[in-house]
C-alpha cells in the first residue's frame, strides 16, 4: 500500500484515497509537431522498474493534482512535490541522489 | 416557500456509539485567497468564529469554518441563516476573485458520539484515528467506504460528519453496522 503526503494539505493519503494520473512531466506536442512526437505524446509511456515520476491527485481530500518521485521496485517514496512545475525540483533530485547516485530517468537525471 | 427536511429527518441508532442523523444545516462552499483579509474576513463574519488552520474546523454549535483546501472553506450556519448569509458573503467579495455558493441542500450531516466513537469512523476511514493522531479542531476530507466524507471532532467523544445527501441512507448505513454491538475491536 502506497503512502503519500499531499503537498496541498499534508494529509498522509493512502493509495484508496487517491486517484492515479500516470506519468509525469509530460511534454504537451501540438499544432506543427511531427507524427512521430505527437503519436509518442499520446501513447509512449516509460515503464520504468525504478525510479519513476508520476501525477496522483488527491480525489477524496483537498481535491489537488500533485507530482510523485517514488521507485516502483521497492516502493520507496523519495517525496511528493507542486503540480505547478515541468521538471523535478533539486531538493527531490538530491535526495533520490543520494540514495540511488546516478540515476537517470527520461530528459532528467 | 417549501418545506425543507434533511435527508432522514434525524433517525438514530443506538450501537456502541450513538448514530443520529443531525438535521438540515446552513453551508456554504467558499473558494478563493484563503491569504487574502477580504476573504478571511468575510468567513468569520458570517460564521463568528476564528479563521482555522490548514485542515482545522473551528465550530460553535451550528456555526462554523473548515478547511477544505488551500483555496476552499466550508462556512457553517444554522438552516434559516444559509441564503442570506451566501449573499452577504458575495456580495462583500463582489470584486475580489472569489466563489460563493449555498450547498446546504447538497448535504447531509451526522453525530457519531460515544466513547468508543473513535473505532465506528476507523473502521470506515483510511485515517489514522489514534488519539493522538486526530484530535478535536482537526478537519478530514476523506472516503467513508466508497462515497467522500468529511468529519472532524467537537470534544473528545463527539465526531461530526458531513456526506452528500445522495448518499445519506448509505453512509447511515455505514455508520450503524460499524457501530453494531459486539463488533468493537477495542483498537484504541
Ligand atoms: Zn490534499
């Protein structure tokens, strides 16, 4: 069973509170993009076993999208972070940093 | 004007806590700047208590502030008080970025009291209930089996809780069979 801290309300929500919104820091392809970009904007997801980065919202509490860094190998939780930025912040990236020293995933590492 | 009734007009159960279905109640959903005086002020105006933390409820008898979110409050109110305090309020806000709206026909409200009151809302809630975890003056928003709920604690032995009123029978329901005698589990 997952355990996050919503960031928006500090409440400790279980997974059944919480509603799944896949993965994180996606970048939006519109009008003039190729096929190829806006066909692996619509369905390539990574599938990492590992550190992931993910969006969950918080559907029976305060009701906010929030941004998730956890290994979906042992489930560890390295933080959960603002909806409202396109990359991992530092203070995340360094602490996955220490545990996991040179990780990468997608664009961010 | 009609006759308004909550949901199951103030049914009881008496279980190793006490259910009662606690009547028709004035709220009213308040989104905006919860940092903005304008705001702050126009909710403890209507509802004449002090303006709570992030997830607290400050409630005297039928008056009251939640917390919903970090843009949301639920003000309280007797009944009859509702509309013209809603209007009140927008009215106060007319020119500040700011959602007014008189939800008390949305709603449902119950009283779970007892000394064992505790374990009827853990067995339903995925909250830690340990009493030093929740305590009274905090507010949850949370899941009461499958449907959103929300309830939060007037004194030691007293949550209050706030449903939808859709689903008020079964969240009463809920409540009833998880307070059913000879089903306390005596966790805390
Ligand atoms: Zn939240």
């Amino acid at each position: 069973m997952l355990i996050l801290t919503c960031p928006y309300c500090g409440v400790e929500a279980d997974e059944t509170e919480l509603q799944a919104g896949g993965e994180a820091h996606i970048k939006r392809e519109t009008v003039g993009s190729s096929d190829e970009d806006f066909e692996d904007y619509l369905f390539a997801r990574q599938n990492p076993k590992g550190i992931h980065f993910e969006r969950w919202r918080h559907v029976y509490g305060c009701g906010k999208w929030f941004h998730v860094a956890r290994c979906t190998n042992t489930l560890e939780v390295f933080g959960t972070y603002s909806a409202q930025t396109t990359e991992p912040p530092q203070d995340i990236r360094d602490k996955i940093s220490g545990k996991r020293p040179g990780w990468s995933w997608g664009i961010f590492s | 004007m009609s006759n308004a009734v909550s949901a199951l007009q103030a049914k009881t159960y008496a279980g190793f806590a006490e259910i009662e279905e606690a009547g028709l109640r004035g709220m009213i959903t308040l989104r905006g700047d919860l940092s903005s005086t304008k705001v702050k002020n126009a909710a403890t105006g209507a509802a004449s208590v002090d303006f709570p933390g992030m997830g607290e409820c400050n409630c005297v008898d039928e008056k009251g502030v939640a917390w919903m979110s970090p843009d949301e409050l639920l003000v309280m109110t007797p009944y009859a008080d509702a509309q013209p305090a809603a209007e009140k309020i927008a009215k106060t806000l007319a020119k500040t970025h700011a959602l007014v709206a008189n939800v008390s026909d949305a709603r449902a409200v119950f009283f779970i009291r007892g000394p064992n009151a505790r374990e009827v809302i853990a067995k339903l809630a995925p909250v830690d209930l340990s009493p030093d975890r929740f305590k009274p003056g905090q507010f949850r928003r949370t899941r009461l089996a499958q449907v959103p709920a929300a309830f939060w604690m007037r004194d030691a032995e007293t949550f209050e809780l706030i449903c939808f009123r859709s689903v008020a029978g079964y969240v009463f329901d809920l409540l009833c069979n998880a307070a059913q005698p000879g089903s306390e589990v005596g966790a805390f």
